[in-house]
C-alpha cells in the first residue's frame, strides 16, 4: 500500500532536519520581522540569504519527480521532506519549492516547449525569478472551469489577452516574471475544449496588479495573492501551451501535484502546532493544575494525533498512487486529501488557539497565520464542496462496477426478505 | 421568561436602523480603508464625524442600565438595539456603547467616588476620551484571576503599580485617557481578596505601551488591544475603586455587562453575515444551479437561522435576568451566552467563508474580519472551557438542590429495580 | 417574546410533580418489565391502573388548546408540562397526552363531523380507545406528500382504500380502534390538492397489521409502530376529513401540534437524561478522581445545559407562536424545534450513554431506548433535511422582504468599495 | 509504512469472496430471523451449518498469528480478510473468527499450559465450544483495572473466586464451555500486580448467568453479553494463567489483537453500509430528485469514503507495526484505531440511517442493528476516552524526546523574539 523511506530519503530527511534547526528556525522572528516591516510588494532577505545556503547544501528543487532537472524524487519520496518544509512558512521556498512555483515548474516542465523552459524553467529552478498562476476570477465560481470569462484570442501570430483574475499567487512578488495564465480560446467548444493555458510574460503591457489581497488579515502569507487586470495584453503565438483548447487538460495534470504539495506542507505545520500545545499544555497552569493534566487538554491532543496520523497515511497513499498509476487514476485519493488534511489541519490549529489563549490570536505564536494558510486551502485549488462531489461521482461509478452479490447490485432484492419484524402473536 | 419589545425600544429601534442606513452603511467602506491606511495608533475621522451626528440624534449611551446617566434603558432593552450595532464593527463606537468603554463606564458608575465620575466618566459618557481594560498578562492563565501577578503596592499615600499587561483593549487608542488596572494589593490574603482594581491615567510616568496586538492579522478590529508595561507607576491612594481586596468583586460586577454586550453585538454580526450568505446563494452559479439551489447551501442557511435565533433568545433571556434577579444570580446564563453565541457566530461565519470562496478569506466581504471579532471572544473575557467549568459547578449545585424521587437523588436506587434482561428461558 | 407562566400552570405543574413522584417514577420499573415480557401487541397493565389515578386527580387532556373538550391550556401553557411527562416513557400515555393520539384528537376536534366526534374523539378523550396515524410508505419518501401512492377511490356511498403504510403509529396498539389514513383521492388534481385524510375503523375487512416495527430493537417504545396493508378497505363515504383534496392541509395542521409534543417531550428527555449524567459523574471513579472533577465530564454536562436551555426557549417561543399568530405563521419556528431538539437530545443522551460506560448502551439506565426515541425523532414527522429545506426557503422568502441599506438589496452594490487592498507601494 | 498484500492473502481473498456471495449473504435474512426467533439463550441453526461449510473450505481460524495452529497469517494479512467478514454480523462466527473467542484463543495459545490448550484451544479451535472474557464489573469503572473488586482467593490447591461480571461476552451462548475471568489475588501487591487471569469452566458451581444484556434493545447481536455472579466458585489452582498477579500483563497482550480485530469488522461494516447509502441515494426520489443527486447526500457519501479509506490505512499500519514492533510498541496506534474506527462507522452508519429515512432505524436494512454494533465498540474494551488519554500520555512522552530547535524544547525562548507587533509610530 505504501511503501518505507528508501535510504535516499532518509538521508535527504537527516540533513534537511539538520538545516532546519541551523538555518531555518533561528531566521523565523527575522523572517515574519522583515514580512511585516516591509509589506506584501516586497522581498524578505532572509530568504534570498537562506536561499543560496540550502542551494549550496543540496536540498533545492526536491518536488519535480520523473525529470533530470529534479532532484530525482518520486512524489512518495518528496512527501516526508515536503512535509518538513511545511512547518514553518519561510521554508519551502528557501528550499525552491514553494507555491505557485512548483506547480508551475511542473507545468513548463511537462508541458513547455524547448525554449519556454530555456527563457522560464532554467531561471525558475536556479530561484532567479518567480512565477504565477492565474486562474480564478471574482465574478465568477472559476472552481468549475467552465465557468471562466477571460478571454484569449488570436489575432495574427499573437494571442490578446483580455480578463480580471484574483487570487493569483505569487502576483505581488516583485521577482515574479511570468505568469500560467488561463482562460477562454473558444468559448464555442466542447466543454472542456474551450480553454486554453499561456505563457504571459510579467512586464507584458496591459497587465495592471491591482492591489494585495490578504488572507484573514495576513498579506504574502503564504501565496502573495494579487487582483491582476488584463487588457489587450498581446503576446507571441508561440506562448500557447501545449495547444489552444487544452487547457483543462494541464490544469488537471497541474493541480494534482500542487494539491498535494499543500497537503503535504499542512501536515508539517500540523505536526508542529501539536508540539506548540504539548509544550504550552506542560506550561501552563489553570485553577492550580497544569492544562497537561486536564482530560479536556488531553482529549484535544490525542485527537489531534489521531488526525494528524490519518492525514498522513492518506497523504502518503495518494503520493504513491500517484507514483504508480499516474495523477489521473490517483484523482479521488488526491480529492480525499484536500478535504481531509486542510479540514485536520484546522482543527488541530484551533485547538491549539484555544490552549494558547488570547495570544493564540496573535502573531506571538504563529497559530493565527497558521490558521489563515490552513482555512484558505479549504478553499484555494477548489472549495471542499467540489471535491467531495468528485469524490461521490467516483464512488457512485465504483459502486456501479460491483457485482457482488453482497454489495449494491444485489443487496435491494434481499431487502424484503430481510424484514426482521414480529408477527402478531394471535 | 422573556418579555416583549417597550414601545420606547420599538420606537429607538426604528431611529437606530435609519441612522445606520443613512450614515453608517454608506460609510463603512471608508471606516475599513481609513482603519487600514492609519494604521492601529490613530483615530478614523469618519468615527468622530458620525459620533457628533449619532450624539444629534440622541442614539447616544444606550447601554448604561439603571442609571440617570444613561438612556434609561434595562439590558433586555437594550439587546435589540445592541444587536443592530453589531451588524458592522463601526457602529458601537459611534453610539458611545463600544468595549472596553461601556464595562469601563458601568465599573465606574457603580464603584467610582463622585471625583472620578467627575473627572472619567463624564469625558466618557460625552465620548471625549476613551479607556482600556488592563486584566489579561501574558506570562499567566490570568482568566484565573488567582494567578494575577502584577502588584499594586501601598506607598504613604500612594500606590505603586508595576506589571505587564496584554490584550488591554483600548490601548492603541490615541484617545485614551484612563486605564482600570487589576493587580493584587495582598498576595497573603485570603484567594479572593488579593486583587483590587485603581484608576491608572494614561499619561502616569511607567506606563510603557509597547506594540498593538492583531487578532487573526487584523489591529484594532475591533477592540485595539495593546501589550503595555507598568514599571514603578505612581497613583494618588484615592484612585483605589471600592477599596483595597475587592479587584475580584468589581470584576465579577464588570464582565457580566461587558460580556452580554459582547454577545448582543455578536448576534447582529451573525444575521448580518446570514444576509450575506442568502445573497451570494442566490447570486452565484456552480456546476449549472444556483448555490441558493443547492442542499448543501441551504442546509448551511437553515442552520444558521436556528443557531442565531437560539443564541438570541438565550441572550436575552440572560438580559432578563440581569434586569430581574441580578447579574450574580444570572451568572450560569451568562457563561451559557459567552459560550453558545461566539460559537455561533464562528459557525455561520465560517460557513459564509466558504460560500464566499477566495474573497471570504479577504476584506472585500468583510467576513474575515468577522470571524476574527467571533473568533477572540471565544478567548476574551475567559475562554470556553472557564466558562463551562462554571455552568457544571452551577449544573451539580443545582442537582444536589433536587429532591423529586424522578431526580438524581432517588434515582440511583432504583437502578436494579429497573434491570430489564431476559431471564434465561430455561 | 416569551410571557412567564401562568399561576395556573404553575399550580398544575406542582400536581403533574407530586405524582409523577407517586405514581410514575416508582412504576416506571414496572412499565419496562411489563413492556418486555408482554411484547409489543399488548396492553400494560400499570398504564392501565395509572391512567385512572391521573384522570381522578384531573391531570388528563392537558394537550388540547382552544377547546372546550380540553383542559384550556394553550400550547405554552402546555410545553412545561408535557416536558415533565416527557421525562418517562410511560407517563405521555398515563395522562391521555402520548402520541399518536393528541394529534389524532387534535385533528378530530378541528376538522371531525359531529359524528366523528361522538364515536371516536370522545372514547379517545376518555382514554377508552387509542388510534393511529397511517401516512409514510415503505416505497416512496413520503416527507414529501405529493410522492404517496396509496389510493382512496370514490364508489358510490364508499371510499376504496388501498395501500401500503408503515411506521404507523399505534398500530400494535390492541386498543387501537380507528386510524386516521392520508392517500390520494385524485392524482390528478395540482399537487397539493390530491391528498386526502380518512378515517378507518380498525375492525374494517381489508386491514392487516403486517408486522411491529423496532426502533434500534425496540418495540413499542415509545410510538408503537406497524406496517399495515390496506387491500380494498370500504369505508362510508361519511368517513372523509373535511373534504377530498384537503388532506394536505389536515397534514399541515395536524403536524404542527404532533411536533412540538415531541419536542417538549424531548427536552423532558433530555434534562432528565443530564440528571443521570450528574449522579453519575458524582457517583463514578476513574483514574483516581470522580467523572465530576474531569474536566472532559464537566464539559459535556455544561453544554448539556445550554443545548438544553436553548432548545426549550426556542420550543417556547414557538408554541406561544402558534397561540398567537397560528400554526401555519409558526412554521419556521416549527420546522426549527424539529431539527434543533431531537438533535439536541440525542447528543445530550450519546454523553450520557458514554459516561455510563457499558451499561449506557442497555437497558438499565434508560439510555439506550431514550436514544431510540430522540433518534427517530429526526426522522419521524419529516427528517431533518425536510425541514431545514423548508427554513431556507422562508428565510430566502424573508430576505428577499428587507429593503434597508445594511441588507441584502444594498449590500452587494457596496462590494466593491469596501476593497481594502493595499495598493502597490510603487 | 504498509506492505502490499501478498498472492497468499489475494489468493484467500477470492475465497472468501466467493464464499460471502455463494452462502453468508443469501443466508442473512436466515440469520436475523433465526436469531430474533430463538432469542439470545440459543444457537442459530444457520450458523452451525455454515460453519461445516467454511471448515471444508479452508476458510477457518484466519486470525491466529504467529502459531501453527492458525492459517500462519500475519495481523496485517488477516486485516482485508477480517474486514470482509465484518461486513455481516453472522460471518465472523462462521469462520471461527469471532469475538471473544478469538481474543480467548490467543491468550491460550500464548499463555496456557500444554493441557489448557488440549482441553479449551483445541475445541475452541475447532468450533466445537464457545468461550466468554470476564472482566468488566458493573459497581466499578473497569476499564481502569485497579478498580477491578472480584476476588480470587487461594484456598489450598484451588481457587476461590467472588464477584460480579457483566458484559461478560459469550455468556449467554449454550456453548460456551470455558471462561477467561480476571479478578484480584492480591490487593495489596503494586498496582499493577494485584490482578490475575484464570481459567473456570461454565459449569463449575456457584456461577449463575443472571441475564443476557442487550445492545441498543438488541440481544445477542453481535457478542452475546451476560452479566454474571460468581459465588464461591472453586477452580484447581493449575487453571491459573501464567501466575499470580499477571493478570494485567495478558489483559495488554489480548487487548491489542481483540481491539483491532473489532476495528477490521467495523472497517468492513461501514464499507457496507456506504453501499447502502450509494443504492438508496441512486434509487430514492425526494422533492423531484434522486438523493443520488442532491449536493447534500453527496457530501455525506463523500465523506463516509474519506473516513473509511483513512481508517483503514491507520488500521492496516497498527497491524504491520503489531507484526513488526510488537503489541506493545504498536499501544499508540491500536489505542488510536481504537478511537478513530469506532466513532467513523457511527457517523457513516448515522448518515446512512437518516438517508434510509423512518426504515433505517428499523431491522429491515441493518442499519440500526449496525449502529448498535459501532456505538457499543465506544465502549467496549475500555472507552474513548481512556484511549485517547493514552495516546495524550504517549505523546507527551514522544514530545519529551525530542530535541531539535524547531521542536518543544527550543520553541519556548524564540517566543519573545517572535513578537511581531507593530511599534508605535510615533
């Protein structure tokens, strides 16, 4: 089902560990300092210092499996270390693997041609610049794609781009030098042909970032998600990826990897948020006792274990599946986990909010922006609703395949003579 | 149990809910951008500019309950009118009945000398200055007002005040004037006599406000709490409340206003949210229907309005009480409403939050912020579980009391007696 | 919102306590055992006895409002009592106020021709006879009326009866003598207008009493269930209720009274089931301190209360509703008891079950079949989805109703200047 | 983290398949009505003869690991088998698989005596008696075993044993030859030492099987308890296990295979019960729809797959690690099983219910009889919340362990230089 760590990753897991508490969990009050001192429009040194450190260290790019531009790490492989960099906002982009960036390094990397990955791969692996990922709109539930307005249309060898998108991670980085932009080629298509991805480079006329959007409160954490208007934006024909009307097609084949990315980073920060309420539990005195020694306490960390350990297993399932037959047949376990492990993550973040008091609120602790990552991937990549309605339609048509007479299809006839009730005792 | 809206509470009711469309709804954009452009230390001007016409219209001081200094309205009159300021975070300071102020200006109502209604709580009433609460330290579960640590120690005819306080609502408000500070005057007395409460004026020598304290990301939404610092500060002995060892019996007074008000403002924020929800339903396509079409939504909907219209109900049945019995009498209803209604409110708040999508995290719906205000007072004012620890002590007093044979007392006698298995059929 | 009880209710309720201390509580022992070993087609003998002590001491009929035949209670004035009866399984019956019976004589008393009253409310008044409510099919989801299949078929002088009920209950009854049956009389009529309420004897040629039906192993506790076929049953066309196609609205005003006894009953339920939780907690050791010192027991007893103390304001107000404004305006508040409490109830008595270790799940403590009762209480009388369907649709009715600024109309429009973005610091 | 499962286990899968379709399932309605008829004292002819079969087919005694007198499947090769069986109440028993006696089993295996297991493994073994576990008391919380009270005294070569037992499973079944009963030979010894587990034959004098204890109002359903005294009953002083005063020493030894062996069943039985839900919702029609497709009943299917898929793994790496690690280095996960798997079939069982609407609480689809099987096993060897006490207590040993900076113990000091609070800008 899934497989142990290969020594591989142990390795990786040991000298990750290690720059951790080198590197990373001594920079953390600098890096939230310098987030909040210089805004959502700007770059935090820590990190551009930290970065070279972990590049020069060998734990750089781990995410992209089955590519020799990778670090040669299946999906399975990359979760442990993934989950790792998951436990404190700063680090997974020091280590070049953060969001939208991985996802789209996937994309150029699966979908790209020779010279969109010399001119955005090459740069986007080496940390140089940063990426974007644009595709939900406000006026619209952009979670059912077909839902989309922006529009992109050919006009002679180029293609004009027309549409307002928020929530474009990465969009106020002022690294950031192209964007996976997604709308509309033939809105007279089929279904799931009228859409179509494209490369728009970040300095490309028309483009205006309207402002930072925040997430309960917090700016650039994580995602720095920009409001981008588009008008008239024109660029070469040549940035149409993989061909026009493909585009759900790539944001299937993108939005796994990166659903599982986070899942994969929640479980790190969960990991750790349980260690914060052990710690203040064992801390803490309330009406002469230690809160480590009150079963309500006790209930909420067993419980958060219990969570924490199915998510995980869950996770490393989907990881595997992923491996072996592929992003598309792994579909409801990746469904799966982006409801279970943001729906976990935010409990257990809330408990421990709860433990921690008034200042669980605030920024002293990191559990409110704890909370704020984990809450907005209920919603981010499509809200819970969405999966789980995937997840049905796929249990309904696994259902339907069975043929056992102890299951669906011939459980109804048994029905009647199963009734159990007791005859009048005339 | 509850009685029916006066004609005079109908009649404010009315003035209320036309001064909040004519001036407060279409100011509130600018409240939110003069809020975040300002930054936590200042004052929005749109507040003091309504503040003169809601004085005007004689919206003014509605919360101060029997007391010719107030509008003369009981608690449960005061609810409903209460409940309207809290549909938006602007209102209540614009009606001179915002936290910490209204608790502050009843403490000193009940308990002040005739000097410091003079001198406090007429600027307060007049809302020419404001005040802070300073209760909560950082370094103690100070929910437990036990484990308070800061002293308040008597010097000829002074007192001497040292300690660090956080969460002290009022604080970054350039405006305040007056800090009530809770300290113990007599580590060695007896539990609940150590504490005592005095008037600290801001500009008092040792007073060191040290940061402003966000919630969820957010300063000064709603309640502008400060970290503030007391080194060797210098008060008049006259500025003691009550006397030296009743700090616990003046709190016990203070919070059940204080946290009923909180409540009432709590149960505007929630319909307020509902509204929200029902309109986006009924606005936004998914997956070809509307959300307004889709049971999951209305499920959602449904239980909204039967949680909010419990919470009401509780709430002023609680204020009923208040009104009749007392607040020490009212206090298991009381602890019932500051546990039922902000878990309420984050219920149906978070369910907004999705509906929402993306924009639910952000400020365009103004729904982040409000889960942020519910979210607190889960914490503030005692979290939860102190809460709950009351109304079971209150709960197995009130069993012991019983002495109906149905009841506890003669229940567990007729256990064996009531042994209903099967004999064997031998 | 709420008026206080009358002194006549107060003193009956000191009576309906004296003998549910007398007589109910001592026999309830007796009740169980007699219900288990005489089975689910027989009469208990204690019921019997008892019945006659509580009509001698005039505690009988306490459920009909608005009729001289009743004890001209209204439904609030009810609720208090029929939450003492609600206590035990056997006292509804003991004072001729269990079900399916007050809905029945609600029913006959509003819509019976003389003749119906005179043969079959008055013995049913008398506690001579018992009836039963035939409307769910196996079939169909018959919440919804408009999907019954059953037929009721003009011939002549006589109606044709045909069809399959179940889940009607008093159908084990031996007592029972006549049956209230819904079907459709015209499947053509528009869809509120084909259903149609019947009287049938019970001794009519056609009828057979199939089976008892369980409720998680239980039988006849509380309601008595059966499934019963109805092949070519004549009734005189006399029989009718108020005429064909109004069985819909008999429905509308049968149910309401029919739902909100069982949510007062179950509120009785549930506060005795919070008693037994208290004794227990004092009673039990585990781990070296009493379940009453455990703060994960103390947490579960203090939101026993206030789910409580919520439910019975909410049931209150509802039933002072429909004295005041009439059943068909109470249906929201109506359709809000009917999710809320069984909900409610069913959490409340799982605790208990779960602090009484084993034995919470069997037979001597009473939890097991009070969970059973609670359980189909969010089934019976429509499941919850019926009802929560219906309060989102009055509340979209309602809001579509407002018209203020701070609102739904105006609130839209406002979206997109309360935009709080921070603009590029360019 | 999980091994595949081997070509012996798929291979033994396919039988067990085929065996369930070819004569467990077209024998349920037999089973259930067999055993509603014969009442909890009797055994169902169905199971004897089925029994035969399963036996002829190699399909017995698949739990026992580690013995050569098992099928030689280790506990994680049992785990899909088990799991099939739990899918119907009748089939653990027909495979020799059943509570208690495969618990029993174990401890003979591991710690009886060559004639001990001649004269009670061999039979039980072979199918040809039944065994039942004494050891919950119904005076004391026994879940915690130092409260155990029953006494067994040395008295010369025998025993002498006292005391009251209930939930004493297998004691109502006529073939149950042999008890496992646990009770104190020293109550002075340590904590841990005051108990011993000793072998006493049913027919020994001086024991009486009082009642037969039903589930939720089922008898029998699935494990047959009894409550039980024990009045000077004599055994030789050769019947007890492995010594004085190691009664708690074997008690963690069969706990761990019986818990998980419980966990597997409700596995499979809440697997089933999602293949109800999934043919109801695409068979039943409410409000002009089929269930199938409102977004409502979609959630809860998508959800009860989620709960069972991450049950399942956590299931399945308890046992890799009891295969690999041990029963006792595996405590955590089988006490986290213990908690997650129960309370999942519950909630997807209850979901089921509400969807099978007034039937699902009947006998007619299995379902209630299913919730009494999940909600007993909150309770069952011991309650949730001693487990997740457990798991609290393990976890914060785990934490004390740990010792890198991003962890518990670094985490404390980097607090205060994490304060993130805006300085006054003044």
């Amino acid at each position: 089902m899934i497989p142990e760590k290969s020594p591989k990753v142990v390795e990786l897991e040991g000298r990750l560990l290690s720059f951790m508490e080198e590197h990373i969990y001594p920079n953390e009050a600098r890096f939230y300092r310098e987030s909040e001192d210089l805004g959502p429009w700007a770059v935090t040194p820590v990190v551009e210092e930290l970065k070279v450190k972990a590049k020069a260290a060998g734990l750089w790019n781990l995410f992209l499996p089955a590519s020799e531009r990778g670090a040669g790490l299946s999906n399975l492989e990359y979760a442990p270390l993934c989950e790792i960099m998951g436990r404190t906002h700063m680090a997974p982009e020091v280590f070049n693997c953060s969001a939208p960036d991985t996802g789209n390094m996937e994309v150029l990397e699966r979908y790209g041609s020779d010279a969109d990955k010399e001119r955005w791969l090459k740069p986007l692996l080496n940390g140089e610049i940063r990426s974007a990922f644009a595709m939900t709109e406000p006026a619209v539930a952009s979670s059912d794609a077909r839902n989309i307005e922006s529009s992109i249309r050919r006009e002679g060898d180029e293609y004009v781009i027309n549409g307002r998108k928020w929530y474009t991670t990465g969009g106020t980085d002022p690294r950031c030098k192209i964007i996976i932009f997604m709308g509309k080629t033939d809105p007279e298509a089929e279904t799931y042909k009228q859409q179509s991805m494209i490369l728009v480079p970040m300095d490309t006329p028309g483009i205006t970032v309207e402002r930072a959007l925040p997430v309960f409160g917090f700016y650039g954490v994580p995602d720095r998600a920009a409001e981008i208007l588009f008008e008239n934006v024109r660029v070469p024909a040549s940035n149409m990826l993989l061909g026009e009307g493909r585009g759900f097609e790539i944001a299937q084949g993108r939005l796994g990897p990166g659903r599982i990315h986070h899942c994969m980073r929640l479980i790190g920060l969960a990991e750790r948020t349980l260690e914060k309420m052990c710690a203040r539990a064992e801390d803490r005195m309330a009406f002469g006792k230690l809160l480590s020694e009150q079963s309500v306490s006790r209930e909420r960390i067993a419980q958060s274990r219990i969570l924490i350990e199915q998510s995980r297993l869950l996770t490393l399932r989907a990881a595997h599946l992923m491996d072996t037959v592929g992003n598309k047949q792994a579909r409801a376990e990746i469904a799966m986990i982006k409801v279970a492990v943001p729906d976990m993550a935010c409990k257990v973040i809330d408990w421990a909010i709860q433990m921690f008091g008034g200042g669980g609120t605030g920024n002293d602790f990191g559990l409110a922006a704890a909370y704020a990552t984990a809450r907005l991937l209920r919603l981010a990549d499509g809200p819970d609703e969405v999966h789980r309605d995937q997840i049905a339609r796929l249990e309904f048509k696994r259902q339907a395949g069975r043929n056992d007479t102890g299951g669906v299809r011939n459980w109804a006839p048994a029905v009647s003579a199963m009734a159990l009730g007791t005859a009048p005792r005339a």
